[in-house]
C-alpha cells in the first residue's frame, strides 16, 4: 500500500482522513494547515513530525505520495493544480471543483502526468451500497429511485451559502446513480423542480423508471438514504450508517399484515449487525471512506485504475452546472 501521505486542511475532514490512512496503514508525513496550532494538534494525534502552513512547502519537503485535500471547495482548483504539477496523487474532498470546464482540465493534467486524481464519492464504497449491487435481482427491473438527504450542514448560513451547501451533497446521489445505471444516465436527463435556500428537487426519467433527487436543509431528523423500488422487491439503504434492508415482493393478505414488523425487525437486526461490524473496523462515522481510500492507495500502488471514474466525476460536475444554471 501507499507508505506516505500528508492531509491538507485540518478541519473535521481532515481528522477523519488522516484516521482512515493510519487505518490503511499509511503514515501521514505532513499537515498542512493556515492555523498552525490546529495542524499541530492533528499532527500530534497521528503521530507526524512535520506541519506546514503552505502546501508549496510541504511539497517541497514531503516524500508524500498522496495528498488529501479537505479543505473548502473554493480552494481544491489551485490546490490540485499545484499537487498535479509536482507529481503527486491526489484524493480531494466532493465536489472537486466546482465547474466542468475546470474539472475535465484537471483530469486530463492527472492523465498526462501519469497520477490519479479522485474526488471522495464514498457511498459507492459503503458495505450496503455493495451489497445492493450483488442482489440486484432480488429487486428486479426498477420502477423508481429516490434520494433523500435532510442536512444539518446548512445551520447558521445564508443565502448562496446555503445553496453551496445542497450543491456540494449532489454529487453523492450522482455517484450512487452513475453506477446502477452504469454510466448511462446523463446529466441532461435531470430537471430541477425547485431549489431555494431550503430544498433543492431535482426529476429524470430513464426508460420506465422514475427519479427524483430531493436535498433539504430544514427537513428533520437529519437523514441520508436511498430507495430503490423494484418489480420483484425493494431495497432501503441507510446511507448515514452504511447498510441496506431489502423488502421481498411477495403479494397476499398475510404478507400485508406482517410487513410493518418484519420490517422493523430486519431494521432492527440489520442496523445492529451494521454497527458492530463498523465498531470492529474502527469506523464510527463516514462508512465507505476507508474502502475507497483504501482502494484509491492500491490503485497508486499496483498503478492500476482509479476507484473513480473520470466519466463519474464530469457527470456530477455537469449536474451542478445545470443546477446552477437553472435559477
């Protein structure tokens, strides 16, 4: 695997990068942070000698073969460009910039130079996600497809800030569609119903299935998760927490009766058989962030595929665009 890593920005996804490398068996080798005495606390919890105040002088100095950027969005363009420049692999916080002209130059600088370049669409990487992918057939054809996402991430913000927010959890429903449609579902199949400061609907159609992409700030409980309605049964994913309950189709009297305890038991089971298998791994929040950081360093190592496709990446960047550009 990957032996050297550095974390730019020490915030909450910072802390939580450098958790998973270490879990990945990575040594973080730098922390690059503007607030020095918050870089020296991360770096201190992770065992790392060095923090810089600039990425210019950490590059300078780092063996790291990977950086992960977890700052704001505003600052991944001139961050990538600076750590594709220098050579080396890079694993930046969604979205990854924050237009297509910009994201399809950035991909094609990483290609050029022979690195790998991902944005973290963890919820692909989720053990739910996955399994959902093997019983595919236990679903059937699909008959409707929803996302659903009540965020807190929007509390204490105003106006377009508030918008950035909804629009940097989009590309989470994109990567999770990209991949059941297997890349057959354009950004231009999408139409935005609404978005305020509060919501943002967005529908498509894609052949005789129906999807609707629904991102709120003031709905509660907070919630992240993925319905997927088939023509022999139906799939639950909790995308907070990383599992998913399947509903069987099977229609009668009986079946009708039972379903709001069979239900409940299988949440019951499923969500408590899900939290002890992430308490044995050391994953108490983000499920799917160290299956794809650990995916994203085998790649670097055996110099294979990235864990995310560059089609992936454009086809969430072009949704914000056409998002952005529908208001």
């Amino acid at each position: 695997m990957v032996e050297k890593v550095a974390v730019v920005g020490a915030g909450l996804m910072g802390q939580w990068h450098s958790h998973f490398a270490k879990r990945c068996g990575a040594e973080i080798d730098a922390i690059v942070d503007v607030d020095q005495s918050r870089a020296r606390v991360l770096a201190d919890k992770f065992g790392c000698a060095s923090t810089y105040s600039d990425v210019e002088s950490m590059l300078s100095q780092s063996r790291a073969e990977v950086i992960h950027i977890c700052t704001p969005t505003a600052a991944h363009l001139q961050l990538v460009e600076i750590c594709i420049a220098r050579g080396r692999h890079v694993l930046v916080e969604k979205p990854l910039v924050s237009d297509v002209k910009a994201t399809r130059a950035l991909l094609s600088s990483a290609q050029v130079q022979g690195l790998l370049l991902n944005p973290v669409h963890q919820f692909p990487f989720q053990r739910g996600f996955l399994e959902l992918q093997e019983r595919l057939d236990s679903v059937g054809a699909f008959v409707e497809l929803q996302f659903l996402t009540c965020s807190a991430g929007g509390d204490g913000k105003l106006g377009q800030a508030r918008r950035d927010v909804m629009l940097e959890i989009l590309p989470h429903p994109i990567s999770l569609l990209f991949r059941l449609f297997r890349g057959q579902l354009p950004a231009e199949a999408f139409k935005v119903i609404g978005w305020t400061e509060d919501d943002l609907h967005l529908i498509a159609e894609q052949a005789s299935t129906t999807i609707s992409i629904v991102i709120s700030l003031r709905g509660r409980p907070t919630r992240n998760q993925l319905n997927l309605i088939g023509t022999a049964g139906t799939a639950h994913l909790d995308l907070f927490h990383g599992f998913a309950l399947f509903e069987q189709g099977q229609v009668s009297r009986a079946a009708k009766i039972l379903k709001p305890l069979k239900f409940g038991a299988g949440m019951l089971v499923k969500a408590g058989t899900n939290l002890a298998v992430r308490a044995a791994a050391e994953e108490p929040a983000y499920p799917g962030l160290r299956q794809l950081i650990a995916r994203f360093y085998a790649a670097v190592k055996n110099k294979t595929a990235a864990p995310i496709s560059d089609a992936e990446i454009i086809s969430a960047a072009e949704l914000m665009e056409i998002v952005r550009s529908a208001f």
